[in-house]
C-alpha cells in the first residue's frame, strides 16, 4: 500500500453528505483513503497501514480510531466493503467518475466482482479496468467472491462480462475499417486534386505564353509567370474558358492605347490588369476589334508609314475620353493650345 497522486474535485468541500456526516479530521481521512486505493478504486482494509502511512507522527490517532472513522465512511456509503479468500478490502465508490486515468496500472490486490481489468492486447502491464454499476451492492455486509448469494450471480457477470468484451472487439473492427475506407477515399481525393492542379498549371502556362507571344513587340523580354499573375489567371480560369481568354488577349492587344501610344508611352494591357476580375476580362472578351493592333504591325518603337492617322473615331470610348480631356486640359495651362470651349 503507498500513496498516490489523485485529483481532488471543488465539489468535495460542498458536499452535504460529508460536511453533516463527517468533521474536518474525518474528511481529511477519505482524501487520505482516496490517495492510498490503487488505480481501481481499491485499497486494503488495513487501519494499522492506514495509521503508519497518513498519521505516522499523531500519538491521539491510532487505528481503533481510524477503524472508527471507516465504518463510519461505509454506512454513509461513500466506501463499498468486499473479501475475498477471507481478508477484507474496501472500494471507494464512483471513483472512475473522479478519477480521470490516461494509463491505470494493473490491479495489485484482488478485484470486487463489479470491476475487471482487461490488458491490453500484446501487453500486460497496460490496460483498462470495466466497471459494472456498484449501486447493486450495499455498503455492508461484506460479499465473498465464492458466496452464491450475491446480488448479482456469477455465471451472468462472466457472461455480460463476455457480451462486452464482443462488442468491445467488433467496435474495434468497425473502427479500423472505417479508417482504412477513410484513408483510401483521402488517397482518391488528393490523387485526384494532385491531378486537377497539374491541368491547371499547364492552363495557366498556355495563357501566359499566348500573352508573350501577342505582346512580343511591346516588351523587351517575355514576361515572368509571377505569383500574382498565376493567382489572377487561376482565378479567371473558374469563370472562362482557355480560348475565352486568349480571345480577350487578341482584343486588348488591338488597342493601340493599351499597348503603348498614348501620353505617358506606357502599356496598360499587363496581364495583371486585364486579368484583374471577372469583369475585366469578361470587357475585353466583348471589346469591338478595332484596326492596329499585333495584326497590323503597330508596335511602341515601329510603326509602318503606309498606316492611317488615328482619329477621334478610334479613341471614341468613354473610358479614354476622361483621359483625352485631362491630357488636354494639361497642355491648354501649359499655353500649347486652348481648348475649344464646346469641350
């Protein structure tokens, strides 16, 4: 018999059965008889342990006293008395319920009839202990694991005992085959996912050298497939289709504004602003084709001289004419010409 670390629940020092029935001395006594039961619940019936153990130093505790306090304890009871092979032994009840054990240990001293440790399977050091319900035996008297009379007979204990050791191992089974049926379904699923994200690389790719290709002429190297235009391209992927956006590439790529001969000598049509939303590209997907364009030759740097002027025609959209006036409202204060006053 030794001590043991055991949890002690704030509803100890509230209950009214131990406050009435019990004083200070003896409450501290079942924490006492809590820490020396094994794993199980169970303890020796041993007052002289009891004494040497939890009051080695107190002269005005010995074990008539503590026996008292025992007795005590099993009539209220908080302790279920039981013997086997004619030595007694005691069990705190409800103790599982407070007690809350990852690892028990093995039983050390017997077993009441209501408790069975079942090892685990390979070990014998590990396990777990089945309880059966403790609130069919009374506090006293005392109950021979070889009496007859007890209140629940033994060949039905080992039966139930066997039912739930059936159920027990076919929940096992159940178990494991759901496990396996759920690792088999995740393999699918990312085996399928790793698939779908290869296509939608090679997409993204096709789109990205469409776009070099068209835009040759506009940049002095083709552009890089970045993380923010893969992102951009993957994301329009889920609403259009690879010659959708190779469509819009060719409308956007016909705007000589976009592509370079405006104000600023800038290109607007970058990947990251056509691919910017839905409605961006769905916009240019739409976009009238006008003259110029990768088709006609018209580059930033070269253009063919046989080509037409542009004209108010060509740049006749709303979105360029807030540009157009704010252009030529800034050369108008730069005194190059005065705008007409009908703009």
């Amino acid at each position: 018999m030794r001590l043991h670390n055991r949890q002690i629940k704030g509803s100890f020092w509230s209950d009214p059965d131990l406050i009435y029935e019990l004083n200070r001395d003896q409450r501290m006594f079942f924490i006492g008889l809590t820490q020396l039961a094994e794993d199980s619940g169970c303890l020796e019936y041993d007052p002289r342990s009891f004494k040497i153990i939890l009051y080695p130093a107190d002269n005005d505790i010995n074990p008539e006293v503590l026996t008292e306090w025992t007795e005590k304890i099993i009539k209220m009871g908080k302790l279920i008395v039981y013997e086997v092979e004619g030595k007694k032994y005691l069990y705190i009840k409800n103790f599982p319920k407070h007690q809350s054990l990852r690892t028990p240990a093995p039983p050390e001293i017997p077993l009441p009839i209501w408790i069975c440790w079942k090892p685990r399977e390979g070990s014998s050091r590990y396990g777990m202990y089945v309880y059966e319900s403790s609130n069919n035996y009374v506090a006293t008297p005392t109950y021979p694991c070889s009496n007859s009379n007890i209140p629940i007979k033994e060949e039905n204990r080992i039966e139930e005992n066997r039912i739930e050791e059936n159920r027990i191992e076919e929940n096992r089974i159940e178990e494991k085959k759901d496990i396996c049926e759920n690792l088999s379904a995740e393999a699918e699923s990312i085996s399928s996912q790793d698939t779908s994200s290869s296509n939608h690389k090679k997409e993204i790719q096709e789109i990205m050298d469409f776009y070099n290709q068209q835009f040759s002429e506009c940049w002095s190297s083709p552009l890089k497939l970045t993380k923010e235009r893969y992102k951009h391209i993957r994301s329009r992927l889920k609403s259009f289709n690879i010659d959708d956006l190779k469509k819009a590439i060719l409308n956007i790529r016909a705007s000589p504004f976009h592509c370079g001969e405006n104000d600023k000598g800038k290109v607007y049509a970058t990947p990251e602003f056509l691919f910017r939303n839905d409605t961006q590209v769905d916009k240019w997907l739409k976009e009238k084709t006008m003259k110029g364009g990768a088709d006609n030759g018209r580059t930033r740097t070269s253009q063919k001289p046989d080509r037409r002027p542009l004209t108010a025609e060509d740049y006749d959209e709303p979105e360029y004419r807030d540009l157009i006036r704010a252009s030529d409202r800034k050369l108008e204060k730069l005194g190059v010409f005065k705008v007409p006053s009908g703009n």
